[in-house]
C-alpha cells in the first residue's frame, strides 16, 4: 500500500506525495552533490484535443520510458499532469545534460517535444532553491520555443496526424470522435448476432443497452417507446425488422431515415453497409432539420 501511495499509476513513476516527502528528507540529510531536473511536455494539451487522451497518456508514457532508460539510476518523479523531476545524486550536471540531450532526440523520433531546465548544488540542502532554478530555466526554454514558433509547427504535425488515423480508420471511428456535436449515437451493429460497438453513445442510451444486455434492437425498441413522436412510432419500428434493414443495405449500400423525437427535434438516421462484413452496419444518428414529409424510410 505504501509502494502504491508514492506511485504514479499511469507512468510508474514516483508521484508527487513521494516527490514531496523525498524532497524534504534529502534536504535535511544533506548526501552531498545533487542534480535536479525539470521537464514539461510541450503541447499536451493540444494532442489531448487533436487526437484524444489516450495519445496524450501513451505520450506520458513514452517520457517515462525514455527517462528511466537514460536516468534509471536515479529518482524519477511525475509531479503534475505534464511535469516531471529528475533527482539525480551519481551525476555531475554535465553527465545529466548530456543524457539529456540523448533523451531528447530519442522523444523527438517519436514525436514527443519537451522543455527541460538542469540545475546543481555541492549540498542537497540547497534542494528546495535548485528545484525553483531548474523550473525556471524550463519555462524559459519553453517561452522560446512557442517564441520561435513551436506550437506552429506541432499543431501541423498533429493535423498530419489526425489525417493518418483518419486515413486508417476504415470504419470511421475516430472520424466521428473529431466531428462536431450533431452527431448523438454512432455503432457498429452486427444484425446477425443483435451486437454492437459503441463509437459514441450518450449516457441515457448506454444505460438502455446495459439494461438489455447489450442487445441493439431491445434497446432501440426502449428509445422509441420513450423518445420517438408519436407519429413516427410505426415507421420508426421497421428499424427493428432486421431482416428488411439487411436487403435494403444490401441493395443501396447506405439507408436513410428521418425522424422526429418527442422534444420536437428532428434527427436523421444514417445506416451504412461495412463492405468487409455482411452482418455488420453503421448506424449514425444525427441532428438535422428535415422537413415532415420526410419522416419516412427512403434511400439514399
């Protein structure tokens, strides 16, 4: 328990509770020379928005494998969401910019940038005003780089990026992930075995599918009965004949169907064929204005 306490659960490096009361031990035990290390991930946060947490967390990761490859030997620490501190007492300062610098290029090949202040004292009682130096001299090195226009640069690297996945993705995941908010449920739904695979599902409708066992069609029957119109309550349970969504796929390659919700909003429904599979079908449902005679199945 106390291992998992000064752990940081992402990394496996030493947290900031470990961070905090390590810091304040070596200083009073003054072992001698220490060198102290200041790191930041550049542009965490735009690769959060560009192309989501999970990038940013494998780049957090990546830091952590590249810092305990070159500093393994010493104390390695992750004291905020994209801070990290080095302690290093078997190195002199230039041993530790030169492991550095090493370090850099291997983050850079991965496309991973970083900004890094290194200071040193004789004494680990100077801990704490060496710790402050080196945090300076990276918010330094970080000013310069956004002066010389870094997060320019970054920003096209991860639109380049996002187009590869995009690119890659033959199922449109990650496309609609980054679309805008017209877009409220997206699945892959298999109709031989009533499966999906949710790529964006609202909580109300999880919860529909979670009560049904994860079966598509009973949970479809539960939106309709609770959010559908009225008027469109019979056109909308065709939806749920499976056997007639596959011929009308089948033949067309994309269904289209209109709708309106009990809230008065209007929604499109949009079911694509998966040409790598007979059984499994996109289905996207969007908000989008369509006029009442519309409100009826019609290809696309």
């Amino acid at each position: 328990m106390k291992e998992i306490y000064r752990q940081d659960s992402l990394t496996g490096l030493l947290n900031r509770n470990a961070y905090d009361s390590d810091v304040e031990q070596l200083r009073s035990a003054d072992i001698g020379a220490v060198v102290c290390v200041y790191a930041d991930m550049i542009g965490l946060h735009e690769v959060n928005n560009h192309l989501g947490h999970k990038q940013g967390n494998r780049m957090l990761c990546e830091f952590a494998d590249a810092a305990r490859a070159f500093f393994g030997d010493d104390r390695l620490y992750r004291i905020g969401g994209d801070e990290f501190v080095i302690i290093s007492s078997a190195h002199t300062e230039a041993q530790t910019r030169k492991q550095l610098n090493y370090m850099r290029e291997r983050l850079h090949t991965q496309g991973c940038e970083i900004s890094v202040g290194v200071a040193s004292s004789e004494s680990t009682s100077d801990l704490p005003k060496i710790i402050e130096q080196a945090e300076n001299e990276m918010r330094r090195e970080k000013k310069e780089y956004y002066v010389r226009g870094g997060s320019k640069r970054q920003l096209r690297g991860l639109n380049k990026k996002l187009e590869d996945i995009l690119v890659r993705n033959q199922d449109m995941e990650s496309l609609l992930r980054h679309l805008n908010g017209r877009y409220s449920i997206a699945c892959m739904v298999n109709l031989r075995t009533d499966s999906q695979r949710a790529i964006m599902v609202p909580d109300y409708f999880q919860k529909m599918l979670d009560a049904h066992d994860g079966s598509f069609k009973s949970a479809l029957h539960d939106y309709c009965e609770r959010l559908v119109a009225p008027f469109c309550k019979d056109s909308f349970s065709l939806l749920m004949d499976y056997d007639f969504i596959h011929a009308r796929v089948e033949s067309v390659g994309v269904l289209q169907y209109g709708y309106t919700r009990n809230d008065g909003e209007k929604f499109l429904l949009t079911i694509f064929a998966d040409r790598r599979s007979k059984d499994e079908t996109m289905w996207v449902f969007s908000k989008d204005d369509l006029p009442q005679v519309e409100l009826e199945l019609f290809e696309s």
